[in-house]
C-alpha cells in the first residue's frame, strides 16, 4: 500500500499553526505576569501603621505626583500608580494639598484619599474674650511667623470685606475676630486664618442684629464695642443681657460707664500694667461714653446681648470671685452688694 508525501502546502499551514499557538501561549503568559505584576505592585509597600506626611503642590502632573510618592516610600511602582489613576479616570480628580500616609495603604487606599480631598488638617482656636495682642501670639504659637501674622493683621487687606463695612478708617482688627476653631494645614497662611475668621464675624453681624442694635441707639461699630465690655464684664447670656442694659441706661443718662476692663486695656497700651488710674480714651471712669474702641473679641452672646438688652432698670452691677453678678438701681445698694460680694473692689 502506498502513502502518499504531504504536501508542501499543507507543510507550512501547520508550521503557521504552530507558530501561532506558541505566539499564543507567549502572548498570554506575558499578558498575566504582566496583571500580576501590576497586582502586585499596587499592593502596600509595608504592613507598619507609620504616618507619612506627604503635600501634594499645585499644578503638579500625575507622574510628578507619582514620582512624590514613590520618592517618600508610599508606593510600590509609579508605573502602576500613574495605570490605576489612568483605569480608574481619576487624572483630574487629585487634590493638592498636605496629606497623612502610611506605607500601609494600598495604592487604591491613597487614590482614594488624595482624590477626595482627606487633607491633614488640625484645628487653631480663637477664644472668646480676647485682645487683639492675645490673638496675635496663638497664631505664632500655631506655627506662624511673626513677620506673617502681623502683615496679616493688617486691616487694610481686608478693607471690602462686608464684616468691616462699619470699622473705622485706620482702627485696628481688634474685636472683630470672631472666636471659633478653624482648620488650618500645612499649607493655610496667617491670613486664611483672619480671613476666615472676618467671614464668621459676618455670619453673626445679621441683618437683624444691625437692626436691633439701631434701635438702641448706636451704630454697629458702637455695638461691637460695647458687646466687648459686656464680653469681659460678664460670663452668662442672662447677665450680659442685664449688664447691657446697664451700660446703654448709663450712657443715656450721661452717666461715665465706669468699667475696670476698658481701663485696663488703656493702661496696657500705656505699658503701665492693670490701673484704673491712667489716663487714656479708654478709661470710662474718667471719660463720658464708650471707650474709644473695642476692648477685646466677641462672642454672638454679646453681640446679642447688646441688640436685645433685659428688659430690667439697673444702673449697678458688681461680680464676685465666682463669676455671679448682682445688679441694684441705687449708689446705697450697690455699695451694699459690693462689700458683700466684692470687698476688695470698694478698696
């Protein structure tokens, strides 16, 4: 019986075949360790829970952030970051900012934090009751140079800002810093600070509050001033309400306001410490009227406090040791109150 060659055409088909299957087998064992890889390389750099701090400037690219990344040992590949960031459409969604990483996140933990924003932020707390003097040195005890935060408080970088409409030209900032916690990054300035803090003083100078405080009979300025005094003088709504009815009673009755804290801050400016005695636009036991400016910030009790005084008719008022404050309509029974509650103020 006879076989018959193949033919030489039916030769190179299966040559071609062959070749195929091994291009196959090739093409797709490179394809997988390529995934694998790429898996791989998206995994955490280490399994430590230490934090890294890492800021993401501005206008950077997606391989400068990757290279960021990588040079602060928080990634395993830049290639395969730049692919996850590419796959997921996430190009332009990386904030810039200062964030808290760990070698521990996966490089899909630190596009998702970096995508959404999670900036490293801590909190810088203005408190109520406080000189402007007082403000300045917590925001360089924050971290801000002295040079900074006074270019900061200069009111003249803020001279449209809608809390400021009714400050005086050349008056400081003093009592308008609204006291509040307000973020601050590694990338917040002096001035975000102050700024935010005019915008929370806005928030509280309402429509409505500019009109109660009409009705009283003095400007926002006035109010904001006299909001201060009461702020100092007195530590629950209900008595600020009683001593800002004090207060505006005694201006209308041409009485001197006769309040220790606004002398106090004129002879501070004066360098002379705490004394009722220095002379100064400030000291309302020898001058008719408000002080010249506020005496400290001021919270929205006080603002309130001014715009909505008690409805009462007191004309004294003297605190003890324990914050409480006790009110009388005559000379003969505040000196009562006073040695009883207060013996070292009648000295």
């Amino acid at each position: 019986m006879k076989h018959s060659a193949k033919s030489p055409k039916k030769k190179i088909t299966l040559w071609i075949i062959g070749i195929l299957v091994v291009l196959f087998i090739l093409v797709g064992g490179a394809f997988w360790g390529a995934r694998v890889l790429y898996t791989n390389n998206l995994k955490p750099v280490a399994t430590g829970q230490k934090s890294v701090t890492v800021t993401i400037p501005t206008g950077y690219s997606l391989p400068q952030i990757s290279k960021l990344l990588k040079d602060k040992g928080l990634i395993r590949s830049e290639w395969a970051f730049k692919e996850y960031v590419r796959n997921a459409g996430a190009d332009d969604d990386i904030k810039a900012g200062t964030y808290e990483l760990s070698p521990s996140y996966s490089t899909q933990e630190i596009v998702s934090v970096i995508t959404e924003g999670k900036i490293k932020t801590n909190l810088l707390t203005i408190l109520p009751g406080k000189r402007l003097d007082q403000i300045r040195a917590t925001l360089i005890s924050s971290g801000f140079s002295a040079a900074d935060v006074d270019h900061a408080l200069d009111p003249n970088l803020y001279k449209d800002h809608p809390a400021l409409v009714d400050k005086p030209d050349g008056a400081s900032l003093e009592g308008y810093l609204y006291p509040d916690s307000y973020q601050k990054t590694d990338q917040t300035t002096a001035e975000d600070i102050v700024r935010a803090s005019l915008d929370q003083m806005q928030k509280h100078l309402t429509p409505d509050l500019r009109s109660a405080m009409a009705a009283q009979g003095i400007s926002v300025y006035q109010g904001i001033i006299m909001a201060s005094v009461v702020e100092q003088e007195a530590n629950t709504p209900s008595s600020r309400a009683q001593v800002a009815q004090v207060f505006l009673k005694r201006i209308r009755n041409g009485m001197n306001l006769q309040s220790d804290v606004t002398a106090f801050y004129g002879s501070r400016l004066a360098g002379q410490g705490e004394n009722v005695n220095v002379d100064s636009s400030y000291n309302t036991y020898l001058h008719p009227g408000l002080p010249s400016g506020p005496v400290s910030n001021v919270s929205d009790s006080s603002l309130q406090a001014v715009a909505h005084p008690a409805n009462t008719d007191w004309l004294y008022f003297v605190s003890d040791n324990q914050g409480n404050t006790y009110f009388s309509s005559t000379l003969e029974e505040h000196k009562a109150l006073t040695a009883l509650h207060c013996p070292q103020c009648a000295q």
